[in-house]
C-alpha cells in the first residue's frame, strides 16, 4: 500500500475509536460496551452491585468515553497534517501515545485481575494502529523523493 492509503487507514481508524468512546460515554451498558461493563461489575462485586456503585461506573464511563473520543480526533487531526506531511514528530506522538496507553493500561488491567480487558479492549487498537505505523516508519526516517 502507499503512504497515503496508510495514511487514511490511520485517520478513519481513529474516526471510529473516537466514535466509538462517543458511545462509551453516552451508552456504556449498550451491546460490547455493556458486556465489557457487565464483566467489571462481576469482577468487583460477585454478589450484588450496590446502585451507587452502578451510578458512579455510568459517571467514570462518560469520563472514559469522552478522553477517549477526545483523543483519536486530536489523532485524526495530527494524521490529516503534520502525518501525511511526514513530519517525524507526528509518527512519534502518535506512536508513543498509543504505546504509553497500551503498556499502562494492560499492565493495571493484570494488576487488578482484568486480564480480559487487554484482549477485549486493548489489543484491537494495538494493531489497528500499530499495522500502519510499521508500515510508515520507513516514510519519517529518510528523505523525501
């Protein structure tokens, strides 16, 4: 594939993860989102959920939601310009964001037992977006014909 198609995978790929933290925030107990929320809610509490506890997980998913959604359009932006522009800062930030996310959110996730969550949640972006930053890697480090 060329640059720029790799360049588009990245941008509607981070088009629908913001989208997707859309409907994290608004309807977090809605199709997967609401069996990934089911599972942390047997995990924490096998027996019965408190409503509290029901009400502030809706709470901290609006929050998840809307960082999540917050950030892949920061990331669709960075990719539409200074990305497709091969400015090398580009390729790092958003490799390294997403590497931070992914190495500190499975590392709590295996801390606190959710182990489910990193082949769930975390893998599917990994490589989503770890494809075509690979793919790229060659297009930040060497001069433009």
């Amino acid at each position: 594939m060329t640059f720029a198609r790799w360049c588009q995978w990245l941008f509607y790929a981070s088009l629908l993860f913001a989208a997707l933290g859309f409907v994290v925030a608004v309807a977090p107990n809605l199709g997967w989102v609401g069996t990934w929320s089911a599972q942390v809610d047997a995990h924490f509490f096998p027996e019965r959920i408190h409503p509290n506890a029901i009400a502030e997980r809706s709470f901290l998913m609006a929050i998840l939601g809307a960082t999540i959604a917050g950030m892949y359009i920061l990331q669709a932006f960075v990719v539409a310009f200074p990305f497709r522009n091969r400015e090398a800062w580009a390729w790092y930030a958003i490799a390294g964001s997403n590497l931070a996310w992914f190495v500190l959110d499975s590392g709590l996730s295996v801390l606190h037992g959710l182990t489910f969550n990193i082949y769930t949640v975390n893998l599917f972006p990994l490589f989503i977006l770890g494809i075509p930053l690979l793919a790229t890697r060659s297009a930040f480090s060497s001069p433009r014909a």
